[in-house]
C-alpha cells in the first residue's frame, strides 16, 4: 500500500470521526444551535480533508508534447538564443550561461515527460545518452567538421608474419598524404586519400604481443598536420595442419611445402611420382580430414582422386576444412562440379596469362626493411635487390564470377583466386601457376604474402571468436559489445576485474555494456580463450572523438522516429501541479470552520434564570 493510499486512508477515518463529534455535540448542546450552522460544520469537514490531501498530493497536470533543446560539447548559450523549447546543457557542454544543466538525457526526459523531438546542437550525444534517445524524433546540428583524421578503421585480428590494413577517412582541403609508421618509426605505407577523402593503407605484423603503429597526416610539402596511434595487438600464429597433394613433383609444390614447413605448419604431404608410387603418407580418411585445418590440391591430384574420395573431402569441408584447389591445369567437369555452386560459377582454364603483383607504394630502404625485415645472415638484406623489379608470374585463365565470390590476393591484372563458403567451411580456386620464382629473386615477403592470405583464409577457423567491442573503447565513455558470453571478465590494466552482463533487454543479441576507468591494454577473458583490446584515454585524438561523436548522433538522427517512444510520450502521466493553492484553501478553511464554532452565529439566545 502507497503512502498516498495510507494517507487518504486516514484522512477519511479523521473525516469520518469529525462528523460524529459534530452530530454529537450538536445535539447535547444546551444553547439550541440551529441546523444550518451545524450544516456549514459539517461540509466543511471533507472540504478541509479533501484540500489537505490535495496540498501533499498536488493533482497532475497535463504536458503537451514538447521540443527539448540539448547543449552538447562546443555549444554555448548563443547556438541557443532562436531556440523553441526547454534548453538544457549536457555536462560536456562549455560555458552556457544560466542555462540549467541536467546531468544525462535520460534524466532530462524524466523531468520533461512529453517530449518527443529532441533538437541537438554542438558536437553530439556522447554514448551514455544515445540509448535514451534511441526511437525519438532527433534533429541535430552538428559543428562544422574538424580538418583532420575524422575515421579509422582497424582490423579486427592480425596474427605474426600477416599483412593487415588501416582504412580511414580525412577530412579538409588540399593535398594531404596519409603514411603508416611502425613502432621502429619506419614508413611502412603511403598513399594520397581519394576524392572522398578515404584511404587505405597496407603493413606487416612482425612479432607477436602490443604494437604501436602510428598514421600521419601530412600536407604537400612534407609538413605534418596530425599524428595518432594505432595500437595493435598481434596474436602469436597458431601453425596450422595442412594436407598437400600433388600429382606429380614440381618446384611449385617444393617451394610451398618449403614454406609451409618454415612458417610452422604441420604438413602432411602425398606426391605422386608415378607407377602407384607415391611420396609421402598423407591419408583422407575421415580421421585424417577432421584432424586437418586445410587439403591444397593441384589439379591432377584432385581429379585423380575420385569421386568418393572428392565426397569426403567435401564432406569434410562442410564440417569446417578448408580446401585449396591449384588449378594448374585443365580439369573436366566432374572435378569442376565439386568446385562450383550457386553464386560461383567457373568456367576457362585453357590457356595461361601474365600476372603481376601491383607494385609497392615506398621503394626507399626503410620501407624495404619495414616489409622485408633486416634479413638472416646466410641472406642478409640487399637494397638493390630489393629494389629490382617484381618478375611477372602467369596464372590459368580461368574465369570465377558470381555473388559468392571473392577474391584472394587481387593482383593487377586478376585476383590470383577467389574462394566461396560451403557449410562451415570454405572452398579456394588458386590459378597462379608459378609463385615458386619469387623467392628465388629474393623476394620472400612477397610469396609469404600470398599464401599467408590465401592459407588464413581458408583454414579451419579456430573456434568461437570472442566478442569485439563496436567501437574504439574510451576510459570514461560507454562501449558495448553483442554476443557477450556468460561469465566472461575484462581485467584491466591495473589488475581490475570487470565481470559485464549482458543486458536482457537486448535479447539473443546479448549486448553488454562496459566503463572502462583507465586507458591502456585490457584483457577479455573467458575460460581457456582471451582478446586483448586497447582503451584510449578520453581525452586522446580529439578529432577523430568529435568525428566519432558527430557521426552516430547522425546516424541516429537518421533513424525514423520509434512509434513506441512517440505512444510513451503521449502517454506521458505529465507532472504534479502547484501545492500552494490547496494548501492556501485549506487555511481558508480551516479558519473559516474556527471562526464559525467559536462564534454565537446560529444559536438560539438562552434566557437567563
């Protein structure tokens, strides 16, 4: 029971107990009171209890559907003057005068029911505010943009000895450069943005653990405009187990198996040699096949296996293996059958064409170094060679095209493979031919770059990846992460535990929030599998933070208004009214009722003995 309820309660017994004694005395008195004073007391005895509730229960008032206006950062109290609606500044909002301050969105909505556009001026809503304003009618006016570094976009997982890329935007006029640095300080990539201002730059993950890379903006002649890192986390390499086959011997075969056995794989190889003979023990029984993360085949070794060998090699790939067709040569259309499928149509392979890597964007030494490393002191590092042109390869001319494709290691001319999805698995067309001459002109970073991204393309994946937060997480600042599993902890840098929880009104979505307090490498831990993830400090790269700001306040502003949120702002209970005016009625009253029992007003004159 309310206290509301508790106190009409009693209002009522009190009522009721002050018409009884009225009644009583009324007719013990001796002085013949008359009955229209008696009737005068005994209205006014609800009145005064009605007029007493209503000065501690003010009844509510009704609120018409309202525009609430926000002061976000870098609005101040003139963006506001030609405002129509509440003003009220964010804490992140500068000097705004007199204009009251509410410490979130969500509270303001609170104090101002009713409200169901929201008109936002300044730089935008921080992720704090963004839920409560989730479904509303948002109209905002953002700053002008900041010249700069306004986007960045960082790959969600870069494993030792692979190549990544950072993807960007910049924002502004004139011609601008955008370089990579890796943490030796080295220029890695460089490249001039787009007429969008969109960039894409390219580097190589050397050692695994925390790297700081860095981009810089830079302007035409060589002055630098902006700076900011970009830390990375680099997973050690988990060596997968591959199965090669090959119908005959050949250097192609040699030199992958080569590097497949330097890089750390575990390599299971059979090598036709003709006459039933075979070199190697690889077996594809079903054991066989579970156990392996990739089958490369060329393709006389595919075509001779058979179709009920092929079955449970496909069989296998549905599960999640990973198959890598060399199609070498022309193969018939049993052997194609099992390659293609819907959206992935193949069709040529009867003729061989020039291929060519595309050229690197930095030829000078510290580039070099940066992609080739320092060398091994059997081979040490040879600028000249370095810099020689890139010998051409040939590729099979075959033809993929389809929804489903997608390109393996794009070249100049051709992509050198497409590869599609088939159940838990993939399948890869690999048309080059002859990779095996790069590093025999000294160029090994050039071939483990093309079969590093065709073999973690295609290999097994390794389980359940941990969830990634969806945006660079902030000390300070809300972050939130959907598919949070249960019982997963963040342990920050200072040895804190943070345990989230995902939020059940999320769903099977199962998003959690996360505050981290300090900036620095945290650790998201769940049984026997963690991801490492940086928090930048909040006050860190303060262009790309008001870019960030502004481009998912846009983002919801662009989103049609929710009809829930309209029908709960309607539907608004309003707010309580004034007190004072039942409270100033019940003193009215209540002197009203002790003038009148104190007064000789309606009683008859008693003779006097």
């Amino acid at each position: 029971m309310s206290l509301q309820s508790w106190v009409l309660a009693v209002l009522v017994l009190a009522t009721a107990v002050a018409l009884a004694r009225l009644w009583r005395a009324h007719r013990r008195d001796p002085r013949g009171p008359r009955a229209w004073r008696l009737a005068v007391l005994l209205a006014l005895q609800p009145l005064l209890a009605g007029a007493l509730y209503l000065a501690l229960f003010p009844p509510q008032r009704a609120v018409d559907a309202a525009t609430l206006v926000l002061l976000t950062e870098g609005a101040g109290p003139g963006d506001a003057a030609s405002a129509d609606g509440r003003v009220l500044a964010l804490p992140e909002a500068g000097d705004v005068g007199e204009i009251p301050r509410t410490p979130d969105l969500a509270t303001a909505l609170r104090r101002h029911p009713g409200t169901t556009r929201l008109r936002v001026l300044g730089a935008g809503l921080p992720a704090r505010d963004r839920e409560a304003a989730r479904g509303l009618d948002i109209a905002f006016e953002p700053l002008p943009p900041t010249p700069g570094l306004v986007e960045l976009q960082l790959p969600a997982r870069v494993v030792r000895g692979a190549g990544f890329a950072v993807a960007g935007r910049v924002a502004g006029d004139g011609e601008r450069v955008v370089e990579l640095l890796d943490p030796a300080g080295r220029r890695v990539d460089a490249v001039a943005p787009d007429a969008d201002g969109r960039f894409q730059l390219r580097g190589v993950a050397m050692e695994a653990g925390a790297a700081r890379f860095a981009l810089r903006l830079a302007d035409a002649g060589g002055g630098i405009l902006a700076q900011l890192d970009v830390p990375l986390w680099i997973e050690a390499d988990v060596p997968p187990r591959v199965l090669l086959l090959a119908g005959a011997p050949g250097p192609e075969t040699r030199a992958l198996r080569r590097w497949l056995v330097d890089a750390g794989a575990r390599v299971d190889a059979r090598i036709a040699l003709g006459g039933g003979l075979h070199l190697g023990t690889a077996a594809l029984d079903a054991g066989a096949l579970a156990q392996a993360d990739l089958v490369i085949a060329d393709a006389r070794a595919w075509s001779g296996l058979g179709e009920t060998a092929r079955a449970r090699v496909l069989a296998a790939v549905d599960a999640g293996l990973g198959l890598l067709l060399r199609a070498d040569t022309a193969m018939g259309a049993a052997a194609l059958r099992d390659i293609r499928g819907p959206g992935f149509e193949v069709g040529g392979g009867s003729g061989s064409r020039v291929w060519t890597l595309p050229p690197p964007r930095l030829d000078d030494e510290q580039a070099l170094r940066a992609w080739m490393g320092s060398g091994r002191p059997d081979a040490p590092f040879d600028l000249e060679q370095a810099q020689a042109a890139v010998p051409q390869l040939s590729r099979r001319d075959w033809r993929v095209q389809g929804a489903q494709a997608v390109a393996l290691a794009q070249g100049v001319q051709a992509p050198a493979g497409w590869w599609r999805a088939r159940g838990r698995g993939r399948i890869g067309l690999w048309t080059l031919l002859d990779t095996y001459v790069l590093p025999l002109h000294g160029r090994e970073d050039l071939y483990a770059g093309l079969w590093n991204e065709a073999v973690a393309t295609l290999a097994r994946a390794g389980g359940e990846p941990l969830p990634a937060f969806a945006a660079a997480p902030r000390a300070g600042q809300r972050s939130q992460a959907c598919g949070w599993p249960e019982g997963a902890v963040v342990e920050a840098p200072d040895g804190r535990l943070i345990a989230p929880v995902a939020d059940p009104a999320s769903g099977d979505r199962r998003c959690a929030g996360f505050w981290p307090r300090v900036e620095g490498w945290h650790r998201l831990r769940h049984g026997e599998r963690e991801r490492w993830f940086h928090v930048a400090a909040a006050d860190a790269d303060p262009t790309l933070r008001l870019a960030e700001l502004r481009e998912a306040t846009l983002a919801l502003a662009a989103a049609a208004p929710d009809a829930a949120a309209r029908a709960r702002a309607v539907a608004a209970p309003g707010v309580p009214g004034p007190a004072w005016p039942w409270f100033v009625l019940w003193l009215a009253l209540a002197g009203a009722a002790w003038w009148l029992e104190r007064s000789r007003r309606g009683l008859r004159a008693v003779a006097t003995p």
